[in-house]
C-alpha cells in the first residue's frame, strides 16, 4: 500500500545478487533501505518493452499480480520506473526453485506431492474465481518459501531457470490441448497443467517428454487417440461420460 501512495525509486533499495535472467531482464535480490525488508527485485528494460512491444501485456501482468493475494501465488508489492527500465517489487522466495529440489531427489513423495499439488490446485481456484487465467505454468515458474510453501511465480514473465532443461524452450509439456492447437480457451487449461505437474512431481518427468516438440506431439496425440477411442467404447456401450471426467481429463467435450 506504502509503494503506491509514496512511489518508490532505485534508491530505497540495496540491490543484492541476481537471482536470475528473465527473456526481458533480470531478478535481483534486494533489501528497502529503511525497513530492511528483503525482496525480490525483477528489472525490466524499455528498450526491449518497446522491441517486442509488450507494454499492454506487461501493463496487464502486474495489474493482475497486484490484485492477488493469496498464499500459493508470489506478492507482487508495486512497481516503479526511471528512465530506461522498469522494476518489480516482488516478494522474495526464499526456498528457491521448487524444480531445484525435483531435480535434486529425481522425484517426490506421495505426501510433498499432495501438498503441492493441493496449493497449487487452491491458488488456481482463487485465480479462476477472480477470472485469471495464468496459462502459463511451468516448473521455472514455481518457487518455495522460507517454510517450503508453493508460490506460482510470473504472471506471463517465465523467468528462466538456472536448471538446464533440455525441453526448456518452448517447452510443450505443460501447455493444454487446446492452447497447443490455439482453440478457445478457459480456465480448464490450468487444470490440465495441474494434471501434467502432479505426473512430475511423482515420476520425475512430464508425461509426454520427449527430445523434440514433434515427438512430444506424437507422444501426446497418441495419448489423446487412447482417451477417445476408450471415450468412444464407454459411449458404445452407453456409459454415460459425465461433462466433469472429460474436463478432468483436459478434454473439453
Ligand atoms: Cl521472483 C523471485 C522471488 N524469489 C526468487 C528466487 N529466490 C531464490 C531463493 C534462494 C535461492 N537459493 C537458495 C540456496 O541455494 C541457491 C539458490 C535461489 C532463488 N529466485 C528466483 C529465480 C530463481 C532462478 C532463476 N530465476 C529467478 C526468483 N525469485
């Protein structure tokens, strides 16, 4: 609330180590000079807001972002700009990357699991209650608090994890069948992603993994020719598939 009465500006903040790159700039830790309050600080450059020209899209981001609050989703504060970039005051994570710790023990408990999988699924129902799709969850984009708590980090700014992840660039793992062959969509697609991030948190690896985007394709419309043609059988044999198995499924049917 301070930040958007005073306005805040570079000098209220000692800047720490980065935290890490974005596809638009960087997130550096930082402490506000006077409270001593230790947050994340994401820097922004308008020269490359105006190159891809996203300033609606960023404008819209942190609207959002500062209309959430809850739990499971990382704070955002305020912002402020100077002349050349633009910064974030978010909340700092102090756990790190949720995927550092996947990688670290290949997978999880049933138990870790759960509970993630739950925060999640209760930060997404927040988010779809205030109409907010995030469309956009990754691994990169989950982050842990000082008590090992989920946040989804980055509204639409995935910032790129230090993890090499060789299905790391455009990666299609999460992304729902309907986003993937640019249908309309709804909320559902979160849903699906929720699905795709719980088989990881188990197996250790997203269901259709693959070493390229095509075979992860294949991978996944293989997946999608089972359910339906099991779909078809149940309906040949006049079991009624109820609305809510297809969208759990991330089928919209
Ligand atoms: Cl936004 C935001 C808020 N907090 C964080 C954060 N926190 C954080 C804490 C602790 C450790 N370390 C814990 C000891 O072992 C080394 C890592 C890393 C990141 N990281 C990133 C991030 C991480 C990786 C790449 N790009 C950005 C973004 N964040």
């Amino acid at each position: 609330a301070e930040a958007a009465r005073k306005g805040w500006s570079i000098a209220d903040f000692e800047i720490g180590r980065p935290l890490g790159r974005g596809k638009f700039g960087r997130v550096y830790l930082a402490r506000e000079v006077k409270s001593k309050y230790i947050v994340a600080l994401k820097v922004i450059f308008k020269e490359q807001i105006e190159k891809y020209n996203i300033y609606h899209q960023l404008k819209r981001e942190m609207e959002i972002q500062t209309s959430l609050n809850h739990p499971n989703i990382l704070r955002l504060y305020g912002w402020f700009h100077d002349e050349e970039r633009v910064f974030m005051i978010l909340e700092y994570a102090h756990g790190g990357e949720l995927f550092k710790e996947l990688r670290k023990c290949g997978y999880l408990s049933e138990r870790k699991a759960a509970t993630y999988v739950a925060s999640l699924a209760n930060a997404l129902a927040y988010c779809h209650e205030k109409d907010v799709i995030h469309r956009d969850i990754k691994p990169e984009n989950l982050l842990l608090d000082h008590e090992g708590r989920l946040k989804i980090a980055d509204f639409g700014w995935s910032v790129q994890s230090r993890i090499k992840r060789h299905t790391m660039c455009g990666t299609l793992d999460y992304l729902a069948p309907e986003m993937v062959e640019n249908k309309a969509h709804d909320y559902a697609v979160d849903n699906w992603t929720l699905g795709i991030l719980c088989y990881e948190f188990l197996y250790g690896a997203p269901p259709f993994e693959a070493e390229s985007q095509r075979d992860t394709f294949r991978r996944w419309e293989a997946f999608g020719q089972g359910l339906f043609k099991e779909a078809v059988s149940s309906e040949d044999l006049g079991a009624p598939l109820d609305n809510q198995e297809c969208k759990s499924n991330g089928r919209l049917h």
